[in-house]
C-alpha cells in the first residue's frame, strides 16, 4: 500500500499570537510539507510588548525538523491585516502555482491537507473553481452523500488556491462603484437582505472602515464567478476567537472538526448547491426570523429540557 505524502506548498501567516501559532505549526510539522512559506506582519509602535510577541511566533518557525524549504517574508512594521495577508499571498503564489492557506488561528485536522491536495489536482485547470476550503460553517443534512459541493462563498478559514485564481485579487475593488451602482449584487444574490448585507460590507471595506483582504477575495471571485469547494464534514476549526484577535474578538465555541474520508467521492457535476448556500447565508450573515415551523421546534426543545431538568 502506496503511504500518502503532502507535496503541495503550505503558506503559514502568522503575527503575535505564539500560543496558538505554536497549535497550528505542530499541525503543518504532522504533515511535513517539502515548502513552507511564512508570511509575517510586524509589530504597532504603539502596542507595549507587541514586538516581543511577534519576535515569539516568528521563533517558532524555527523548529523545521524535516526536509524543508522555508522561505520567510516579514514585515519590519505594521502593515494591518488586509494589505499584509494580500501582499503576502502575491509573494508565495509568485514563487509556486499552488498552495495551501493556514493562517495562525485556523487548526486544521490531519486529513484537511490530502484533501485539498487532492482538490487542487483535480480542478488545477478548471477557472470555475477558485478556492477549495476546508471550513464547513452551515450545519444541516447535505443533500448529497459527496465529499464536497461547490459554493459561492470562500470560506477562509484553512484553504487552497491556485496562482491562475489569485492573479484576479484586486485589493483596491476598482470595480465595485460600477458594481455598486449597477444593483449587480441583488441580481446575482436573489435577495434584498443578502444584497444589503454585502453591499454595506464591501462598502464600508472600499471606505476604508474594515482592514480585510477577506471581503476582497470574496468580491474577487463574484466578478470572476468563480466557486469554491465546502467540504462534507468540518476539518478546520479557529482557535483564535478572544481579545488578542484581529477581528474575531468575542468568544465563541470552537466548532470541532471531523476526517475527510478517503478515497474522495467526487460529485460528477460542477454545480453550486444553492440551497446549502441559502443556509449558510442566514446563519452566519443575515439572521432572519424564525419561521412559525422553527418557532415550533425550540419551544418544544425548551420544553423538553424543563421536563429532563424536573426529573
């Protein structure tokens, strides 16, 4: 039986958390990639013992005890999340054609790196396809038995991309005033909540009022309709909710994480499941109200836990 080993590039951004970095690099050791590409920002004048944790996180690349080409890009001073994660992800993806993200509070579970080596494989020549993620955040019954279905939304919490998809990134969204004053955004979304939710968004990033390469990407790959790759079970969970976050600084609970079963059951079409999508949107962007079926369901729940708590 042939042993499964990761060739693809792995690019690890880190900044001043080494607790967690230290989670995540134990991971990419596991897994041993030939390339690893770290990209680092520097440390605010004006945050007292910032560059103390910087220097710490920056350390722990120091521990590559396999055969390894490490390759660093660090930022002298601050650059802020959305251009040092963009101009990082110009310089790995100028040195290799493929690559896998982690960023240093998303610890991905052992098989997330097959499977998106996998992924990039099959799809290397398919522009449709842009992002493979290892980050299911909808809970509900898929309503297929694949390994993973395609989606428009890019989950950034563990992924992969390719060179030829990454070359479309434009931090500065000279497109989204014509966009904008188009109303393209409620043609594509079907939705007036959806389209309010995400023209205020990539609004208030066009402004300047939200530092993220995030929205970015997403947008990116709206204007080139590209779709990304959800896996069937959740192989990435982030450990970096809390106040040393950038953005993600109330707590929450870490969602945990399942294998990728293998060989990978491919779907045999290449169609964005929009009920799925439909899903993620109204619980992890736009929260409706709930439905009087819904309504239903959690008073029963709530009652059941009455009558269980009684006993």
């Amino acid at each position: 039986m042939t042993t499964w080993q990761l060739t693809t590039p792995v690019v690890f951004l880190i900044f001043r958390r080494p607790d967690t970095t230290a989670r995540v690099f134990a991971e990419i050791a596991r897994a041993r990639p030939p390339k690893l590409l770290v990209v680092a920002d520097g440390p605010r004048a004006d945050r007292p013992g910032e560059a103390e944790k910087c220097a710490a996180a920056r350390a722990i690349i120091e521990q590559v005890d396999w055969p390894c080409e490490v390759l660093t890009n660090y930022a002298e001073t601050n650059m802020g999340c959305g251009r040092r994660v963009a101009s990082g992800l110009d310089w790995a993806f100028s040195l290799v054609e493929e690559a896998i993200i982690l960023e240093d509070d998303c610890l991905p579970h052992p098989t997330f790196f097959r499977y998106c080596e996998e992924l990039l494989e099959r799809y290397r020549d398919d522009e449709r396809v842009m992002v493979v993620s290892g980050d299911k955040s909808q809970e509900g019954q898929m309503r297929h038995t694949h390994s993973y279905y395609f989606s428009r939304y890019n989950h950034l919490w563990g992924w992969a991309s390719w060179r030829r998809a990454w070359e479309h990134y434009d931090h500065e969204m000279h497109l989204w005033p014509i966009i904008r004053d188009s109303g393209w955004l409620y043609d594509v979304l079907q939705d007036a909540q959806a389209g309010h939710y995400w023209q205020t968004a990539f609004q208030q990033v066009y402004d300047g009022h939200i530092d993220s390469w995030g929205y970015r990407w997403t947008l990116t790959c709206w204007l080139q309709s590209g779709l990304t790759i959800l896996p069937s079970v959740n192989l990435v969970t982030n450990i970096g909710f809390g106040p040393e976050a950038t953005h993600t600084t109330s707590l929450a609970n870490e969602r945990p994480t399942q294998p990728m079963q293998f060989p990978l059951q491919h779907p045999p079409f290449v169609i964005r499941d929009t009920q799925a999508d439909e899903r993620t949107h109204f619980t992890r962007f736009v929260h409706r109200p709930p439905s009087f079926r819904q309504r239903v369901q959690q008073k029963g729940k709530r009652l059941l836990q009455k009558i269980v708590q009684i006993k």
